[in-house]
C-alpha cells in the first residue's frame, strides 16, 4: 500500500506511558513533515527517550497513536522506511566494525559496500582502521560513530537518533551535524534528541519541548526565543520549562 499523499514522515497523537503511578508521558503529539528536522529537547527524566521507544514500539504505550508515513508504528512495514539508533548503542563486542555494519545492512535486506563505508566513515572522522578492529577496542566516541554509519548506509527518509552526539568530540560533532544537514538536504526527515540545544538551533527547522513527560511547546526555535523575551536559545528553553504558570495552563 502507498504512502497517503498528505501523510506526515512521523505523526503522535495523545501518547500516554505511565511506570506505576508516575506519567513518563501525559498525552504527547507531534508531527514531522517529510523532509523537515525535528528536535526534542528536555531536562534528564523528560521523556525523550520513552516517547522514542513508545513511537517505535519498542515500549508499549498506555495511550495513544503513532504513524510513520501514514501506517500504525506498529505495523513492521511502518519501519521500512526510518532507521534508528537507541541512546545507550552497544553493538556486539566480538564483531568487527566492517562486520556490524555488513550484518545491519543485510538484516535490513541491502548489501554492504567497503568502499562506501570506508567513505562514509572518512566523512564522520572515523578511522576507516576503526572498521578492522573488534568493536571492543573502540572508544565511546568511535562506537557513537560506528552506530550512526550503520544508520546513515541505509538511506533511508527518516531517521530516529536518540542523542546522536553521545560522547564525540568537537571535531565528531561537526562532523555528524555535516553529514546530518546532507541528508536532510537530500530529502530525509530528522527527527532527534539533544541536550545540545545549539545543534538542535542549528539543524532543526522545529523543535518539541518536553517537561516532566508533557510537551510544553512545539515551534520553530526563534519563536521559542520571542515567546519568552530572550535572545538565546538556553535561556528560552530554561523559562519554559520552568515557568510554573504556563505548567498550570497546560493543565487546566
């Protein structure tokens, strides 16, 4: 079945999780256009990464829909067309870098290509000598890469990356924003994580404010900055989620 002319790349509606008595999310919606860049930011304990894993079913929520490109997130086939890399990545420890990528590549139904990789991997100031070594010996940030290659080989128009800049250095961080604005550039939607709100302004068209597992504002990151008087991004982001009267708003 094709794709709904109108659908969104990624859409929620009224998402719901709770862990006991406690609301990870309260009723949380969102939509991504395809081709747009998404960013959901928020303080730890937010919810960003149970919105994730609720949206993709990997945890399933109390309430609430999620479509990708206009099918239930819980159809197999909804998946098809995003890859996706987990906050805490830990590949197999025994394979080798060229091996990770060649198994997420067939287990995704294409094949592998060493020169492509060893490009790509260029491209995210990876060693292409990181690809020889078992994942074992990898470093966090060489590990971050790896993951975010094995996404990036499988073109496809969504991707779902849950702090993607996990443990780079500055030099890996520009490089992975590079590599992210080609892709968005290309066609693909964004839609990510990160308590580095400056790559968020710089990538993202629109991002998602989460507070205590309620979306507290979805905009563009300049009206973000006007509603609340500020010039500066973490300023604004800081008065939104803490302003109690707006808290009291949201919920009345």
């Amino acid at each position: 079945m094709g794709t709904p002319a109108s659908a969104a790349a990624f859409r929620a509606e009224g998402l719901v999780k709770r862990f006991g008595a406690r609301r990870a999310l309260d009723g949380v919606g969102m939509d991504v256009a395809p081709g747009a860049a998404m960013g959901l930011v928020g303080a730890n304990g937010a919810g960003k990464t149970t919105f994730i894993k609720c949206a993709l079913d990997l945890c399933a929520a109390d309430a609430g829909t999620v479509e990708i490109f206009g099918l239930d997130s819980r159809q197999a086939a909804a998946r098809a067309r995003l890859a996706y890399l987990p906050e805490r990545f830990v590949p197999p420890y025994y394979l080798l870098g060229r091996e990770f990528l060649a198994m997420t590549l067939e287990l995704a139904g294409t094949w592998f290509d060493r020169a492509r990789a060893a490009a790509l991997a260029a491209e995210l100031e990876l060693d292409p000598q990181a690809l020889e070594r078992p994942v074992r010996q990898l470093s966090k940030g060489m590990t971050q890469k790896l993951g975010l290659a094995a996404c990036f080989l499988l073109q496809r128009d969504l991707y779902v990356l849950d702090e993607p800049m996990s443990g780079l250095d500055p030099a890996g961080r520009v490089a992975v924003k590079s590599v992210l604005a080609r892709l968005h550039r290309g066609g693909s939607a964004l839609l990510f994580t990160s308590h580095v709100l400056s790559d968020v302004e710089e990538l993202c068209s629109t991002i998602t404010v989460l507070e205590r597992g309620a979306a507290r504002f979805s905009g563009a990151p300049a009206e973000l900055c006007r509603q609340y008087g500020e010039d500066n991004l973490e300023r604004a982001f800081l008065r939104c989620i803490r302003t109690d009267a707006d808290a009291a708003a949201l919920s009345a």
